[in-house]
C-alpha cells in the first residue's frame, strides 16, 4: 500500500487527506503530521478578543478528526524534507513517503528583527489569543499599537477596541502601516468604509511609518513617535514554516513554495493552501481558507490520478470573494463580485465561521458565543 504523507492538520493539509480517504476503492494509507494536537480554526481567531469565544470553540483535536476520516495522526515538527530520500525528517522521529503534500500554513514573519519578536504579540493560533487576552485582562497597558494594516491588522483594532469598550474603558488603539494606505489591494469605496468605521471606534492611523523598536512597554515608531505603557501586536506580514527554507523548491517572497497547475513542486511532491504559491493574475494567489479547502481536494484527486497512471486535472481557482470582519458588525468585503458593506458581510463571515468549522460541540459553541455574548457579558 502506497504511503501518502500530509505536512500540517490545518485545512488545506486535512482537506487531502478527508477527500483521499473518501475516494472510491481507497487504496493509500494517509498520515498527517502536525506540530499541534488540535486543528486551529484560524478566521475566528480575533473574535477570541472581542466577543468573548472561548478558545477551545475554536479547537479540534487532530486524534478525532483522523479517527473520523480514516488516516493516522502523528504529532512531530517537521525540521526538513529529504525529496531524493522520500523522507519527512521531523525533531521526533523520520517517516518515509510514495507522496508527499506541504499544507503547512504560514505564520507572522518579523523579518528577522528578534527584539520586536520578543516583546511583540502575534495570533498565529489560539495560544496566541489567550496570550493577548490574558495581556488585556491585566490592564496594564495604556496603549495598543496594532503593526500592519492589512485585512488581520484592521480586524484585530476592532476587537481590541470592543474588548475596553465593553468594560468601559478608555484606551489608545494606533495602527501602524508602512505603506501610505491601509489595505492597499482592497476597492477604493471598501478602502473607505473601512476609514469611517475606524474613526468612529477612535483608532488612529499612522500610515507611512513602521515600529522602529518595542523595548519594555514603550514603542517607538520611525518618526520618532513615542508610547509608553504600550503593547504591541505584531501583523505586518505572512512567511512560511521555516523548514520549507530547507526544501529544495522554487519559492516566492513569503517562501511559499512554486506549483504547477496541478499543484505540484517535483514529481510526487504537491504543495498547498497557504505553503503554495499558485500563479494566479500575474501574483501568487492570496491566502484563504476557501483557496486552502479546494487545493487540498484538487491535490487529493490528482494524486489518486498520478497512481493510476491517469493524465492530471488542472486546479483552477474559484474566488469567492473575501471580508474585512470588524468587531461593531460593520464589515465590508466583495462576494461573487460585489462590494456589500454592513451587518451582511459580518452575518456571511459568521455564517462561514459556523459552517466550516468541525465538530458539532464547537459549531454549537462558536454558534452560542456568538448569539448571547453580549447578554453574558451585560448580566
Ligand atoms: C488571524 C487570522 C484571521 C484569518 N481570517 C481569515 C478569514 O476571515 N477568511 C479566510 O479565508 N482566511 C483567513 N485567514 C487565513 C486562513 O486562515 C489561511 O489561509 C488558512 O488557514 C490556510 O490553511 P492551511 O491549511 O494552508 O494552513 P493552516 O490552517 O495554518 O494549517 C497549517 C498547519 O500546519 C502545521 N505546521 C506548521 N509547521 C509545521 C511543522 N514544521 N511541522 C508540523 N506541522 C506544522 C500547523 O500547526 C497547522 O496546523 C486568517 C488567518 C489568520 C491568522
């Protein structure tokens, strides 16, 4: 029997291995590998901050989903790939594989800057959210500077926001972009939305300008701006694991790794959701959670076609659209080609969070978080 090795229990890498299980006279044994015990469903993440979702709604426990699926779950780190050994090499032990698939995700990249990385928070996973939780629990920071101004830094800033207000408190929340706008690829008139509504919650903008250094509680930006009894969250940009640094492949700015239109890097090697750079309107196509389910099927398909000698099927992506979640329920974003602003956007992200998500327990649990917080909260 064939051995097909999945690097990452998130959704592209849990994607694969559901549809190769599913598959018509399976004949493959399927392992994931994953640093983590639990799939972390990652869209929600921010709404740990604001709305009171307990971290475990957003968690699934990697043993259950393989039982579920009918592959085996290991828990090991991968430390590099050995393509011409067709071998995982990971902290804890090393596994042989007939296929290989990278579905590892990405994580918050400091470039390489360590003081920052130290001193910075992140929300890579849900240890990352009871870690900036618990930080504003303790009330000790006057100020918040929210590092990058893309789609998370915006998202975040709002439940950072919501968080005080509900305990009615007075706080300082700046986002910092170095680019001259925020959310520079996003329509002019969302572009706008998204300013209006950040106004109103009292967040500051400081575009064309970076955090210079973050060094016990005081921030200092590059112009010289100073705050102190700061905290600082860090998302000013994705890089992948750094074990695919060691892979020998092409790969892009990020270290997403090149695949052809079948979604493969060499001949039995396929890579991704976000570990893939799938050449898409002269870019690589963005990181999404739906981009990440359908390559995990198209991977799935292919590799049962490349075993029976079959010619391989394109992948070719279908954009849905995407939303800029903020925490006052006024989102915006573009669905199946229109820009929709307001309560929709954020009932369709919510829609989408509960939809996805796995296991019942934790559907009903996103799904209670989100219609009685704010009773909770008020009782
Ligand atoms: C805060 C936040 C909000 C987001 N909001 C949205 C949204 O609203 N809509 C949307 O579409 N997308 C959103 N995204 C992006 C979306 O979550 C990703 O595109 C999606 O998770 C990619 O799926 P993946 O399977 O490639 O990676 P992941 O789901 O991240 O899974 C990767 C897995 O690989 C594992 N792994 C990593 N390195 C190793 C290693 N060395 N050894 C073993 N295992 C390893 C990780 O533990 C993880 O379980 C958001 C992301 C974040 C962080």
């Amino acid at each position: 029997m064939k051995r097909i090795v999945i690097i990452g229990g998130g959704f592209a890498g849990l994607s694969t291995a559901f549809h190769l299980c599913r598959q018509q006279g399976h004949c493959f044994r399927v392992s994931v590998v994953d640093k983590k015990e639990y799939f972390n469903f990652l869209p929600a993440l921010p709404d740990i901050i604001g709305r009171d979702i307990a971290p475990e709604a957003l968690e699934y426990p990697l043993a259950a989903a393989a039982e579920r699926g009918g592959f085996d779950f290991t828990r090991a780190e991968v430390d590099s790939v050995d393509l011409k050994g067709k071998k995982i090499i990971c902290r804890e032990k090393d596994m042989a594989y007939d296929y290989l698939v990278i579905g590892s995700g990405s994580e918050t990249n400091f470039y390489g800057n360590k003081q920052i990385e130290t001193d910075a928070f992140r929300l890579d996973n849900t240890q990352d959210s009871r870690a900036i939780t618990a930080a504003l629990e303790q009330d000790k920071y006057e100020s918040f500077v929210i590092c990058g101004g893309g789609y998370t830094g915006v998202e975040i800033a709002t439940q950072v926001r919501m968080f005080f207000a509900r305990r009615r408190r007075k706080k300082r929340i700046v986002i910092v972009e170095r680019s001259p706008f925020l959310l520079g690829a996003v329509p002019e008139r969302l572009r706008g939305y998204v300013l209006d509504n950040l106004k109103r919650l009292n967040i500051d903008i400081f575009s064309g300008n970076s955090v210079a250094a973050a060094l016990d509680g005081a921030i200092t930006l590059e112009d010289g701006t100073v705050f102190k009894k700061a905290m600082l969250i860090w998302c000013a940009g994705v890089k992948t694991a750094s074990f695919i640094e060691r892979v020998d492949a092409e790969k892009d700015r990020q270290g997403r790794i090149k695949v052809d239109a079948f979604l493969r890097f060499s001949e039995n090697c396929f890579a991704v959701g976000d570990a893939a750079a799938f050449s898409y309107k002269q870019g690589a196509l963005r990181m999404a959670v739906q981009f990440a389910l359908a390559q995990g099927k198209a991977a799935a398909i292919n590799i049962r076609r490349l075993h029976d000698k079959k010619a391989l099927q394109r992948y070719v992506p279908y954009d849905r659209g995407y939303i800029i979640p903020m925490a006052n329920n006024r989102s915006c974003g573009v669905a199946l080609g229109l820009e929709i602003s307001g309560r929709i956007p954020t009932l369709l992200h919510y829609a989408m969070c509960v939809y996805l998500m796995f296991g019942w327990e934790q559907q009903r649990a996103m799904l209670g978080s989100l219609l009685f917080h704010r009773r909770r909260r008020d009782a």
